[in-house]
C-alpha cells in the first residue's frame, strides 16, 4: 500500500485478490540497508516490478530500527517489513494487508529472504488481540480516502506499546501536513523527520500515559 498513483493493472491493489487465480508474477532486486532483497511483486498488488519512490525515500532517510516487535501496516509483498527483519536479527515483524494476493507473496519472499522465522503476514483479523508493538512502519494506503485511513490508523495505533512510535513516508501534495496536525490532535505527537522531493518522513508518539 502507498501513496503512489496505481498502474492499470494494479486497481484492486487495496482490496481482496483471490492469491489462488494465476497471475503474473515479477522479479525485482533492490539494496536497503546494505542488504540486497530479491522480491517477488505480482499484479494486482501494489509497485509491481520496483520499489516504490516513497519507500524507497523511507529507507534513504532513516536507519534501521533496534530490536524489538514491529507491525508493518500495509504491508503489500512486504518490503518495509522484510528489510527490517533482513537488517535487525532480534526483529519480530508483523506485516498486515487486507490483500490476500499480497499476504501470499510477502510470506513466499520471506521465505525466499530466510527471515520466515521473524516475519509472518497476515490480514488484520488474524493478529492476536493482546499483541503490542514497539513500531509501526508504515507507507499509508493514502487513496482510501480521509475517513477510512483516520479510522485504520486509529485501529493499530493504540497497539504500540508505552513509549512505541509509528514511522511514516505521506506525500506532501497527498496532505502530509493535514496528516500530522490531525494525528497531534488526536492525543498522538507527531514531527517531521525529513522531508525529501516532496514526501514527508513522520514520526509519531505514543506516550506512557496512554491507555
């Protein structure tokens, strides 16, 4: 999922794809963090063939996170989740996506990666309920429209733990700014990290007080 315009053949890359129909699959390798991921991307998913330009811009802007249990939220075929779980050895990561297509290929690219034993993906329902985390990493599905994202976000920021942050790569021109101000007035501190050909690098606080 991201802020990105969608290709044809990428429409339904939000929603529900039947991972048991054939589709083409494509092969692509990118360098994150002085590791090299082969990942496999397919249609129907999100940044089919390459690393999308806002993720691309997360990684280039941040270093890789401590240890510790981390959601990627959007998780599409999974490169934020699996570059964490490539570049921190004690990372536990989840990746949660509503596309099952996308969950399908996430999981076989962890498997692909070795990192099958630290990186599972799974749709929202399937996470255990008492299950905290220390961040979520995050290239928002911005196109739901406002209303729907507010309320995703919502849904999984009260799941990181006392003093957890959410990380998160928004477009300036895709309302970046309107993001930040609302999330600070909804109880959750946000700054901005960097700023890099128009995208916005987020961070944002859970603080302790926090039921």
């Amino acid at each position: 999922m991201s802020t990105e315009p969608a290709d044809s053949d990428e429409q339904d890359h939000y929603f529900n794809a039947d991972p048991s129909v054939p589709y083409a699959r494509e092969t692509y390798t990118c360098e994150v963090w002085g590791h090299e991921l082969e990942l496999i991307s397919g249609a129907g998913v999100f940044s089919r063939g390459h690393l999308d330009h806002a993720t691309a811009i997360l990684f280039r802007e941040l270093e890789p996170p401590p240890m510790g249990q981390f959601l990627d939220l959007g998780c599409g075929y999974g490169p934020i989740g699996l570059a964490i779980a490539k570049a921190v050895p004690l990372a536990r990561v989840i990746g949660v996506d509503v596309n099952e297509r996308a969950i399908a290929l996430a999981n076989d690219n962890a498997k692909a990666l070795g990192v099958a034993g630290t990186f599972a993906a799974v749709t929202p329902e399937n996470v255990p309920s008492d299950y905290r985390f220390d961040e979520i990493w995050t290239n928002p599905p911005i196109r739901i429209g406002k209303e729907a994202l507010h309320a995703l976000l919502l849904t999984w920021l009260p799941r990181l733990a006392p003093n957890g942050r959410m990380v998160s790569v928004v477009g300036k021109h895709l309302g970046a700014d309107s993001l930040q101000r609302w999330l600070g007035e909804q109880g959750y501190p946000t700054t901005r990290l960097a700023s890099h050909k128009g995208f916005r690098i987020l961070e944002t606080r859970r603080g302790s007080d926090l039921t």
